[in-house]
C-alpha cells in the first residue's frame, strides 16, 4: 500500500511466503516481511524518512547469513530494524547532507547449533559537495556498537569518494575508507562500496556492484568477519512485453582471524513477460556453488521457479 498526502507520504510492504519441499518436509517454512516507511516532504530537497522492519526468512546452508551452517536444517533469521533518515539539499543545490541513524536486532537459530543474536546501533554522515554539472564530491563518516552475547565491538570509520552521473548514461557511485574496530573484537582495514548503473542503448543495461565491510558473524568460531562481495547484471529488453537478464555474484567471507572462509558463485537467468496490462510472468533459473576452506568441501545447489503476478 501507498499513499500520498499534503506533506508526507505513507508506504506499508508486506511480503508472505510459504515454501513446502516434497519428501522433506522437515524444509518447509513460512516467511514474512512488513516493512512500513513515513516520509516526510521539508521543502522541494528535502526529507526525513522514518522507517520499521519485522521479518522472518529461512536460509538453507550456505545461503545469505547461513554460510557456515553445515547441518542439512534450515536457519531461521529474524529481523528486527528501525531508523531515521534526514536528507538535506539536492541538486540543484551546491550540496547535500545524509545522516542515518539506525538500529537492529538479528536472531540466527538453528535446531542443531547455539542461537546467535546480534544488536546494533549506529549513526552515518554523508557529505556531498557538487563540483560540476553532474557530478559531487563525499565525505563519508560512522560509527556503530555491535554486540554479540555477552562480547562487544565499536567500528569507526572515515572516508571519501564521488558520485557522478558520467554524461547522463552512468549513474557511478564511489566510496572508500578505512575503519577501525576497538573492544572484544580489535581489528583494523579498509572497506569500500562501488555501483555502476550504465545504460548501454536504450534496450541494454549493465550493473556492476561491488563493496567490502567488517561485520559481527553469526557463527561462534569469530566475533567479526570481512564480506567482500562482487555482482553484474545485464539487462536486455527484446520487446515493449520481454525482458532477459543474467546476473552474475561472488560473495566472499572472512572470519578476522583468517583461519576460516566460504566463497559462494551464483549466476542466475530471468525471463520478464508482461502478458496483459495487469497479468506478469518471471521464470527464474540459478545455479549456486559453496566452497568452504575449513571443510574443504563444495556444494552445489539449482533452482527454477516461475512467478505469476496480477496488480489492479
């Protein structure tokens, strides 16, 4: 649901999913997201969003937050987020200001290991300076607490990058920096965070994606760990009706202590049809491959699904 009223505006996602596996019925799980956000419009640049979060997903091993489970249950994660963005000044003002301030609760369980519960709290600050006609200049600062059980970790963090349009057929937004972690877990490095949304032709896209963090692990063997993820996507459209897409990650993480790692590859396929006005179609195919360096061990995974959307 969405909806616009004089000064702000007011939208209500909610997202269910029942997933039943045949012959192993001890997979199947319901999922759901409710994710409300209120925007509050200041003045034609400006804006203050308010937003909250409850979900519940599944994770077989391997998948997203579930990388180093290695019994055959499935992990549920449980979500809990709120926040407030302010954002001040836009183009065509001379600069802007972003300042986040968010918090979470994340809950792993899973029937064969300990339950694992992380919290955060922490405030961002982006700066932007306009320096020609499509392009500004950032000063990127934040600091969160993270916690684990009983064990605590602060990260701090400084850095720096552009944001340009390229001419009008790149959108390419850089950042880079170094952080620092004090507390439980003391670490220090570099992150980043790279996207490229280039529009080739009018029928042909590509979107590139890569960044590199520090972040609390779910698993017991580490408080912290690197994720350092790569992503493409090319998007054609055949017709007005047809889309194809193929999207290409690599997803790498690291415990801090580097005794330990998984790699996951994916490459999926999607086939976008508008059959009517208000009748959609998606085909779906993945091919997905763990590899992890303490077992020494990969696994593969496929799936096909097929969506069939109506709105009115």
């Amino acid at each position: 649901m969405l909806k616009l009223f004089e000064g702000y505006g007011l939208k209500i996602p909610l997202t269910y999913t029942r997933s039943n596996f045949v012959n192993e019925s001890h997979l199947n799980s319901s999922q759901y997201a409710l994710t409300p956000q209120l925007r509050i419009f200041l003045s034609d640049y400006s804006n203050v969003n308010v937003h909250l979060s409850k979900q519940v997903n599944y994770s077989l091993p391997g998948q997203n937050n579930a990388e180093f489970v290695s019994n055959k249950a499935l992990s549920q994660i449980e979500t809990q987020t709120s926040g407030v963005n302010l954002k001040l000044g836009r183009s065509p003002n001379q600069r802007f200001i972003d300042v986040s301030l968010d918090q979470a609760n994340r809950v792993l369980s899973n029937p064969a290991q300990i339950k694992s519960e992380i919290s955060s709290l922490g405030i961002d600050f982006l700066y932007g300076h306009k320096v020609s006609e499509d392009t500004y200049l950032l000063v990127d600062l934040g600091s969160s607490t993270e916690s684990r059980a009983d064990s605590k970790s602060n990260i701090d963090k400084i850095g720096g990058g552009f944001l340009t349009k390229a001419g009008g057929n790149h959108q390419l937004h850089f950042l880079a920096g170094g952080f620092d972690r004090t507390g439980d877990s003391k670490q220090s490095g570099h992150y980043w965070q790279v996207t490229d949304k280039w529009n080739i032709y009018e029928y042909l896209a590509l979107n590139l994606q890569t960044y590199k963090r520090s972040e609390v692990a779910y698993s017991q063997e580490t408080l912290t760990q690197i994720r350092t993820q790569h992503s493409a996507s090319l998007i054609t459209k055949l017709s007005s009706d047809h889309q194809l897409s193929m999207n290409l990650e690599v997803n790498k993480i690291i415990f801090d202590n580097n005794q330990r790692g998984i790699k996951r590859q994916a490459i999926q396929l999607n086939w976008h049809w508008q059959i009517l006005d208000y009748l959609t179609s998606t085909l779906n195919i993945e091919n997905s491959t763990f590899d992890d360096s303490h077992l020494n061990s990969r696994r593969d995974q496929n799936k096909v699904s097929f969506n069939l959307g109506c709105t009115w």
